[in-house]
C-alpha cells in the first residue's frame, strides 16, 4: 500500500510539474508566436517532451516542450535539411487500454515500430501534408507508439527537395486517443522555408504563424450570452456536444484558442494582435482542431476585408506548372480542421478597429455547433512586435519538371463514400460507428489489427477518387503522403488549379437524389509514396471511431491486383 501511495504521489508531481510547464495563458491576452527552431548547416536536431496534465475544469490538457521549456515550437527547415527529433513520452495517468493490433498490452520487443499498443499513454508523430515515406522513424503510425517507459524515441528523416515551400504541421496519430491529444493542445506548426521563392509577392514581409486549436468548455455550464439573438433549445450530439442549430449562435461544441490563449464561451473575449498601421504582412494559419471547422474572416469598423491567399495545406497557389506568381483575393478563407492557409493581409490604420472571426459553419443536422464567434482584435500599434521577416530579395524557385497533375490522365477511378450507423440501433442518437467505404464493399469501422489495404495502387500513377458523403453531417477527407487536386464539387467542375491534402465533404439532406460528392485527382507519383497509409475523415472523434482506411502503394515495377474500380 505504501508503495502504491508513493507510485500515487510520485505521478500527482509529474501531472502537477506538466500543467507549469504547459502553461496557458489568460482569455483576453496577447497573442503570442510560438518560438521557432530552425535548421542550421542542413539539419535540425530538436528533443521534445510530450505531457499531460487535468485543466481547472477536468478536461486533460497536454503539450510539446523542449529541453529549456519552450513550448510547441515552430519547427523551420529548407528542402533538403534533415531532421532528427527526438521524441519522449512523459505521459501520465493512463486511462484504460484499447485498440491493440497484437491484441497484447505491450509490446514484447519493446520496439516502438512494433508496438501497436494504442493506449491513452500512448503517443507518437505525423508530420501532416509532408510527402515523406510512411515508415518507422519518419511518418508511419499505424504500428509506431511510443510508451512512457520507452527512451526517447528518434524520428529521422530529409525533407525532400521538391517539397513545395509552405506551412504543414506535426501531431500525435494514435487510433482511438487521437482526438483527445490533439484536443487538448499536442500540436505545432512545422514551415518549409522558400515561399517567397516561388510568391514574390511575399518577399520581404514579416510573417505571423497562428495556431488555432479547439479545446473542451471553459464554461460548459454557462447561458449564451445577452447579446446573442434568442435560439431554439440546444440539443447535444452523442459526445454531449452543442448540436448544429442552423442559426450561426448559441453554444459551441468546442472553444477556440489562438496559439494557446483561449477564447471561451459565452462571451468571446479575443485575444489581441498588434500590427504595425497598414502594414502588409503574411499570416499562416493552422487549424489545429479536433473537430471544429474554420471560415475565417477579417473586419475592418465591420467591414470584409480581401485576404490574397497564397498558399493553401502547405502549397503555393502557383505550383501547377506556371511560372508567373498567383495570389487568389478572398473576403473569407474556409479551412477544415487540419487545414492551413496562407495570405496577405495589410493592418487596419490607426484608430480602425480590426477583428479576426470565425463565421458559422454549416456541418448538417447531425454535427456539432460551430457559431460565428470573434477570434482576436486587431490593434494598429507603431510599437507592435516584429517577428520573423522573410528574404527581400530571393532566388526564384526554379519550375517543377513534374507534369501538373491536372494534365496527366489517371489510370482508374474509384467510389468511396463516408456513412454513420448507430452503435445500438435503439438508440439513434446515441453513441455512432463511422465508415469510410471503397464502394461495392461492406461499411466496417477501421480495425488497426487487419493490416489489409482497402485500395492498392501503383507509384507512377494517378487515379481519380469520387467521395460521396450519406450520413447527414459534413465530413473532412484527409489522406497522408501526398496531395490532391479538387476536380468537381457537388457534381459540377470547379477551376481550381492548386492542391489541397484536406477537403470538406458536404453532408447529405436526406433529400436529394443524389449523395453530395467530391471528386478528386490523387497523385502517386512520388517514390515516397510506395508504403502503406491511411485515409481518413479528419474529424478527429470520427477518425477514432472507425471513419479510417488503409491504401498500399506499391513500386512501380511491380505487378498489382484485387483492386475496385469503377470505369469513367
């Protein structure tokens, strides 16, 4: 017993020791950027912890630091450098285990490429939208996971030389836990340096790196607030989330934080932005989200201001097989969670009041409540802070040899389609089991123990992909290794010449004669593509829940079968 107290203590000191060293600033505050690590002489060497630790209102909160205490750094490298990261599991209090693909609690070997073990102590890495293989030590995370007994676990890999310069990002991918790591702050922004090579536009602003990330209630109890129009009754999904209303207010499923400074329900009090009066600068924004959309909006005394997007997941608008710069002037920029975009905005002159909002998203009548709501004022200040400041006078990026996927004609094209069903079907709203399906197939929830692929396809090649969304909430289609083109939305062909690793599927009205569909070109093209990996919804409660499917890529050389297709 009295070694059971001291285990007790010991694990209360370390929980205690991570909530000061995950330290969350106040509602209300500054805005600050994360600190950044940059490569030298071609490589980065970085050590992170990740922690845990129990918020004020019970929720589990966890973040990345390093060594000397910064946390959740900005991870910088140029194409070519290599990195090493040095990764160790400071986990604690573990809830029970689940979602073992050895069907064992640990892993015998105690090779964490092995291991499998999908716990609530267990973690590890994916470095989203970079094209790098989907092997142990690089972005593999169906068998790689990391305990917290583990040493520190080394990923180790060159970012390659023709990854397009922009923002990705880096998070924990252990099926089943995913959400709740995620959700409670395990996330930080990761830059392939050059975008002013390939957008002069760019060249020589300073920059911003925003993260917004979503986090359980602050107030979960709390009435909306008095300014706030009256809504009808709220009603709470299956995790007792704030159901979609329709009317863009009333509760959130989830608050919002903008590089950690939160932003709770009811009344939104924004964090502040200092800026230096109209100046033009390029902010790079994560959604970090677990689960909750983006339409982001800028406000000048109420008005829209145009927002020149230049990069959208990681890659320049101008990567298509063009030389001249391309910057796409939009009042609004929607981003689903796991998205990122990249725009010029110019400051508000003095005395003008600015804002950063997230307008109401629409996820269908079963998702969760995503209402307009203010992110962060925006403060004209001659004494703002500067921060990083991009080359003025670069050296353009040289044009890619690649054909533009646009214009390569694919080898097949496939049905996929997302759907929902109940756990218990006497209880339709209840807790739900989500699908992703190759269509012909029988809806079944991921299972990390299979192993088998639903879709093989070939290095060299690129094939088109229809997904068509049945279930009545809108949905966000991910795949790891490589990026896409946007071919057709709602059945009708959009001009969409740039590439995209994330896209919203709209949800199904229980009306129309048609499922809502996407269609997309996928690229698998790239030698890092040859592997095993997943496709998934990026709603991260629906990815745990089973809205996940395997794709092995194979060599070129080599022969393929038992694939669905459907002709064109």
């Amino acid at each position: 017993m009295q070694r059971l107290a001291l285990i007790a203590l010991a694990g209360l000191t370390v929980a205690l020791q991570a909530q000061d060293i995950c330290h969350r600033p106040s509602p209300g505050g500054a805005v600050p950027e994360p600190p950044d690590l940059r490569s030298r002489a071609g490589q980065l060497i970085v050590d992170l912890r990740i922690h845990n630790f129990v918020n004020t209102n019970g929720s589990v909160g966890y973040c990345y630091t390093t060594p000397d205490g910064k946390v959740a750094p900005t991870l910088r490298l140029n194409p070519g450098d290599l990195l090493i990261l040095n990764l160790k599991n400071d986990l604690t209090a573990p809830g029970p285990a689940a979602h073992h693909h050895t069907g064992a609690d640990s892993n015998a070997s105690g090779d964490p490429c092995l291991s499998g073990a999908m716990t609530a102590a267990s973690t590890n890495l994916h470095f989203h939208g970079l094209t790098i293989p989907p092997v142990c030590h690089q972005d593999e995370v169906l068998n790689t996971s990391v305990q917290p007994g583990d040493k520190p676990f080394q990923y180790r890999f060159r970012i390659p030389q023709d990854e397009p310069p922009g923002l990705y990002w880096y998070h924990p991918h252990i099926h089943g836990f995913s959400k709740v790591q995620v959700l409670g702050g395990a996330s930080g922004a990761l830059i392939v340096e050059g975008i002013e090579r390939a957008t002069k536009e760019v060249a020589g602003l300073r920059e911003r790196v925003l993260v917004i990330r979503d986090q359980d209630l602050l107030n979960p109890d709390a009435p909306p607030s008095k300014s706030e129009p009256v809504i009808p009754k709220m009603l709470l999904d299956q995790d007792g989330d704030a159901a979609n209303n329709g009317t863009g207010f009333g509760r959130p499923a989830k608050d919002l934080s903008i590089n950690y400074v939160p932003v709770p329900y009811p009344d939104y009090p924004p964090a502040l932005i200092e800026i230096k009066p109209e100046e033009r600068q390029l902010w790079r924004i994560v959604n970090a989200s677990a689960i909750t959309y983006l339409n982001l909006e800028i406000l000048f005394n109420r008005a829209p201001q145009q927002l020149g997007l230049v990069a959208l997941d990681g890659v320049p608008l101008n990567q298509n097989g063009k030389i001249e710069d391309s910057v796409s002037w939009q009042s609004h920029l929607g981003v689903p969670p796991g998205g990122r975009v990249e725009f010029i905005l110019k400051g508000p002159a003095p005395g003008v009041t600015g804002l950063l909002v997230t307008k109401s998203v629409d996820t269908g009548p079963g998702g969760e409540n995503d209402p307009n709501r203010a992110i962060a004022t925006i403060t004209a200040s001659a004494s703002a802070p500067e921060f990083s400041k991009l080359s003025d006078s670069p050296e353009p990026l040289s044009a890619s040899g690649v054909p533009w996927l646009g214009d390569v004609a694919p080898v097949r094209t496939r049905r996929l389609y997302f759907s929902e069903k109940p756990v218990d079907p006497e209880k339709p709203n209840g807790a739900m089991e989500f699908f992703i399906t190759v269509n012909g197939e029988t809806p079944v929830a991921f299972d990390p123990k299979s192993g088998l692929p639903n879709i093989i396809a070939k290095q060299g090649t690129v094939e088109d992909w229809i997904i068509e969304n049945r279930s009545n909430e809108l949905h966000a289609f991910h795949i790891h290794q490589l990026h896409f083109l946007l071919l057709d939305y709602l059945g009708r062909r959009v001009n969409e010449p740039f590439l995209r690793d994330t896209v919203n599927v709209p949800y199904y009205n229980g009306r129309s004669l048609e499922y809502p569909s996407v269609k997309l070109r996928m690229d698998f093209r790239d030698p890092n593509t040859v592997g095993t990996f997943v496709f998934h919804c990026h709603l991260l409660e629906h990815e745990d829940g089973g809205m996940m499917g395997l794709i092995r890529v194979e060599p070129s050389a080599s022969p393929i079968s038992n694939v669905s297709t459907l002709s064109k």
